[in-house]
C-alpha cells in the first residue's frame, strides 16, 4: 500500500515538472537567439532549484526512516519514528515502531536467555572439564585395549592352531582364520553351523563328552571341505556364565602328519619286530618244520590272516607242495598239492613277482569254501620263496581285504624262510657227511675188536631213547646221538696191547684205559664241536657218588647228557658178548642199572630207562639185535 501511495505521489510530481520543462523549452525554441541563450539560463537554474527542492523533500522522510534504524541497531529499542508527510511515511513509522517495541521484547527475553546460557555454558564447562579428564583417562583405556586387542587378533589370526568356539548346542559361534589352511573352509562358511558336520562319528561322542565336562583333551578328528581326515590334538575349556554351561572353546592342532608318520613308524617297528622274530625262530636250533610252522602262525597273527601256509615248489612236475599250514583254520583240510597255470607258474617262478588272486581262483578243498565265505576272505596273496634267484616255493596268505598291506614285511619273511629252507637242506647234507665222518671214525676204532664192533652206535641209539622219553629238544637229542657215537673215540690213542689184553688188566694198564674220556676232548676239540657235546663225552664214565673217573664228579655236577651217556654205555656193555664172558640178557642189565641207581647212575635217568623197559621193551630189543656190517 506504501509503495502505491509513493509512487503515485512521485510520478505527478516527476510529471509536473517535466511538463513545466516542456512548456520552458518550446517558448525557448519560439524565441530569437538572444533571447533563447537567456530564457535557456533560465530554465537550467529553474531545474536545479527545483530537483534541489524536490530531491531535499523526497529524501527527508528516508533519512528519518535510515536514522531510525540506526538507533535499532545500536540497541536503542526505545527509539520511535515519527513521519507525517504523507499517509505511507505515518503508516510505515507506525509498523516501524512496532517492530522496535517487538525487538525490545525479542531482546530482552534474549538477554534473559543468554544469561540464563552463560550460567549452563559455565556448568557445562565445569562438566566439560571433569569429562575431558574422564575421556582421557577412557582413551588411555581404550589406546591399552585397543593395543591387547590388537595383540589378542595378532595371536589369534597367527597362531598356527584352530581355535574354536560353540555354543552348548554345538553350533559354531567363532573360528579363527587359520581353518582356512587345514580344513579348505572360511570363517565365514563354517559360524552358524554344527560342529558334527565337520567331525567324524567317534569325534562327535568325544565332544559331547568335552561339553559334559568327562575330558577336556583328546584326539578329533575333523573333515576337511573335501572330506579328507584331518586328525588333530584338541585342548578344550568350557564356558560358563552364572556357572551354567553356555558352550566350548577348543584349540585344535593338527597332527595329521605325525599321526600318519607314527603309525608308519609303528607299523615298521612292528615289521622290524616281526622279522626280528623270525630271524630268531631260524636260529632257534630247532627242526625247521617246526620253524616253518612258527613263522606262519607269526604270519597269520600279523596279517589277521585266516590261514598261512608254506609250500616247496617241484619244477619237475610244475606242482607246489604243501610244508606247513598256520592260521585258525589249519585244522581245516588244504591240498597237499596244487597245480597252478601257466600264467600263474611264470609270473612267480619266472618274473618272481608277488600275486594277488581271488579265493576262487586259487585251487583249495570245497569243504574250507563256506568257511572262507563266513570270514569274508576275499583274497590269497601268493609270495615266490627265491634264493640264488631262483623260486623255491611259495608262501600264501588268505585274507578278508582287496590288498594286503606290508607287502615288504612278506617279502623280507619270504626272504627269510626261503634262505632257512635252502640252509636246512644244506645243513642235512653237511650234517649227514658229518655224521657218516664220526660213524667211520668209530668204526675204525671198534674193528680192532670183534666184540665191541656196533657198539658206539647203540649206546648213540640207547642216548637218543632216553631222551626222546624226557623231552628233550631235537637239537639235544641230536647232541646226545653224536656224542654217543664218539664217546669211546679216544680209545685210539690207547695202544692194542692194552685194548685187546685177553686177561684182567694191571693198574697202570687201566688207569690208561681211564684216560680215554680226556683223550677223547682232546681229539675232538679242534672241530669246534658244541660244548655239551665234549661235556658228555669227557665225563660220560663220571659216578653219581662221585668216584669215578677222570674228574671225580657227583650228583648234580654231572652234567645230564653224561649222565646219559653213562647209563646208555653201562647197558650196552653188560648186553653185549666179551671174549671172556657172555652177554647179560635185558632184564638182568636193567636190574642191575636199578640196583646202582643213585650210587654208580643218576636217580631220573635210571627210572626214565625203567619207564622205557616197562612200555617200549621191543625198542630196546630192536637196538639190541642191530648188526653192523659198515658204514651206510
């Protein structure tokens, strides 16, 4: 409304002058030159006076109004307008005012209110203090568990074992990155899952056990993303809040690597133990079917093997024959030959290569077939037995898996049975030269004379007898055969004159004849004979009572071979016909050894010939009767 009133107002005014101006210049231009130069000076000065006037009373009220707002500015809220040139100036000195009585409430309030902030601000810069030393104490703090939790991450992300953590349902609520490298699976892919889904059946009941609180260490073993087994050492602890159990926290180090290296180690300790026991069955000394047997029960028991057997290969006739049989199902009948193909006789005769057959495949009694099926046995692994590189049979081992494993342990077996094999064949050779060597050296010594002519033989024979009855070792009996052979061998160091002197010897002469047990050592010692072997030749003329010869030996110092010996020789003597007397018979020989027991013969070797006489006369009569003729 002001600004129309105003407008209106200037634009007559404005108008009115230039009207006046118009009117000036066109009687100005009606004029003459003289009067034009004069009534044009006129003009000019009428326009200044008139724009000075005019500009002087438009600009009063503007410089009331700027005065004004001076004063506002300056604070001076109190101050008011007063212009009454015209209706606008009256109407916008009113509002003015107004405003200024507004802003002097505005601003009173304002002051109230910023003193009333003042005294907040001070409080709050009294707080601000006590929070400023509060936050630095809290940043202190946080810098020290900033550090810890970077050294906790640190530790956590570097340590080289799975560190876990599951709720009491097993779920898993954290997992380090390291599960990254063992189990092919990130953090990410395995929190909120079950830890069973990454353990195998026997781990899952180890962990319940974990969360019950029964152990807290154990093996378990975790599935990695590709199913493979990864063992490992797992430490755990449980959490509890309010001391209920919420869930587990576990360290699991992986020990994949050295279980597998363990079991291998084991699995060669057991092999080296196992040969080691059948390089001690071999050098036991004893009968080498006995051996055998022993190794394929060794055999069977390694392997869980159902039935082992050993067979020697006859390349006469392409056949395998049976040695020994071991196993549970030993009892069981097996072919004492078998025949296998062509294809079979090349792989393990030719190329030497071990086989694995199907059971049906491999020739076996049809009444061990439904055991074999109850068993489960699928499979005969067949080992060539070479020495000298040549095949000498084959050992074979049945069993319930596709393949056998320590398929070296049966290659060092076979190696090992096939050199005893051979080193039994030649030992029976050597042993049987031998043998024939000590027969003819007692011959030569006993053809002097008729009447002592198979007498070394019978008491070796009697010797074997009495300690087949008391269970001796093969190899001991073997010993006592020998050293009854050569007992009397060092009679051929005692001149003829004596040996074969028809009447009752002197002294002197038999206290010659008395050293032939000496001699005997001393003839034999060079061929490096076993101990008990020179022990019982030496000292076979030894009394229990201790009064015979040539050492003076009693009871118990008597070593048991010579005690043999002793009686073995007493007996054959008293049997036997002398050119100056007649043989006795059995029964007055065996009563005359029981008539010396415990004084000139050993108590238990004379109730073992006893026992002998009483159940197994005709053997004794069958030793009796022999005629030697020569060495066979």
């Amino acid at each position: 409304m002001f600004k129309g009133y105003y407008n209106t107002r200037i634009f007559f005014t404005l108008f009115g002058i230039s009207v006046i101006v118009y009117s000036l210049s066109l009687a100005h231009f009606l004029s003459g030159f003289e009067n034009r130069v004069f009534i044009g000076g006129i003009i000019l000065l009428i326009s200044l006076g008139l724009s000075s006037f005019l500009s002087k009373k438009l600009s009063e009220p503007i410089k009331k109004l700027n005065e004004a707002v001076k004063r506002i500015s300056r604070g001076d809220f109190d101050y008011q307008l007063n212009i009454t040139d015209s209706k606008e100036f009256r109407e916008l000195s009113e509002n003015f005012n107004s405003m200024a009585r507004d802003l002097s409430q505005s601003y009173k309030k304002l002051k109230e209110q910023t003193e009333s902030l003042i005294q907040q601000n001070e409080e709050l810069q009294e707080f601000n203090a006590e929070l400023e030393a509060s936050y630095e104490q809290l940043e202190t703090l946080t810098h020290e568990l900033e550090i810890s939790e970077r050294k906790y991450r640190l530790l956590v992300e570097n340590i080289r074992d799975i560190l876990w953590v599951t709720d009491k349902n097993f779920i898993i609520e954290f997992v380090n990155s390291r599960v990254i490298r063992y189990l092919n699976y990130t953090p990410h892919e395995l929190i909120g899952k079950s830890i069973f889904e990454i353990v195998d059946e026997d781990s899952r009941e180890i962990l319940k056990n974990m969360m019950e609180g029964k152990i807290n260490f154990s093996e378990i073993n975790f599935k990695n993303k590709e199913g493979l087994l990864v063992i490992t050492e797992t430490h755990v602890k449980r959490l509890k809040i309010d001391e209920k159990v919420v869930g587990i926290q576990g360290i699991s180090r992986d020990i994949t690597e050295m279980y597998y290296v363990k079991k291998q180690i084991a699995e060669k300790n057991n092999e080296i133990l196992a040969i080691s026991d059948v390089g001690r069955l071999l050098t036991s000394g004893s009968d080498i079917k006995e051996v055998l047997n022993n190794i394929v029960e060794k055999v069977a028991e390694l392997l869980n093997s159902p039935l082992c057997t050993i067979r020697e290969y006859n390349p006469y006739f392409h056949k395998f024959v049976l040695l020994v049989k071991g196993g549970e199902l030993k009892d069981y009948p097996v072919y004492e030959e078998i025949k296998l193909s062509e294809e079979d006789i090349n792989e393990l005769v030719n190329q030497k290569e071990i086989k694995i057959k199907d059971v049906e495949e491999f020739s076996h009694s049809e009444k061990i077939t439904p055991i074999f099926a109850a068993k489960d046995v699928y499979s005969v692994v067949i080992v060539p037995l070479i020495f000298r590189n040549e095949t000498k049979g084959i050992l074979t081992v049945w069993t319930a898996a596709n393949t056998v494993k320590n398929m070296s342990l049966l290659r060092s077996i076979a190696s090992a049975v096939s050199v005893a094999i051979e080193n039994s064949k030649l030992y029976d050779e050597i042993k049987k030269v031998y043998i024939k060597t000590i027969e003819a050296l007692a011959y030569a010594m006993e053809a002097k004379d008729l009447y002592t002519k198979g007498h070394s033989m019978r008491v070796s024979q009697y010797a074997v007898l009495i300690g087949e009855y008391m269970g001796f070792s093969r190899e001991k009996i073997e010993q006592l055969r020998i050293a009854g052979i050569l007992h009397d061998i060092g009679k051929i160091g005692i001149s003829d004159t004596i040996l074969l002197k028809k009447g009752k010897l002197s002294e002197e002469e038999y206290n010659v004849i008395k050293s032939h047990p000496e001699i005997s050592r001393k003839i034999l010692m060079p061929i490096d004979l076993p101990k008990e072997i020179l022990e019982a030749i030496s000292k076979h003329h030894e009394r229990y009572d201790g009064k015979g010869y040539p050492y003076g030996l009693k009871g118990e110092e008597i070593p048991i071979e010579a005690a043999i010996l002793g009686v073995a020789d007493a007996f054959d003597a008293m049997t036997s016909d002398r050119a100056y007397r007649k043989g006795m018979t059995i029964e007055e020989a065996v009563n005359e050894i029981l008539r010396h027991k415990g004084t000139q013969f050993h108590p238990e070797i004379v109730d073992v010939f006893i026992s002998i006489y009483m159940n197994a006369r005709q053997k004794l009569e069958e030793v009796k009767n022999q005629i030697f003729e020569s060495v066979s």
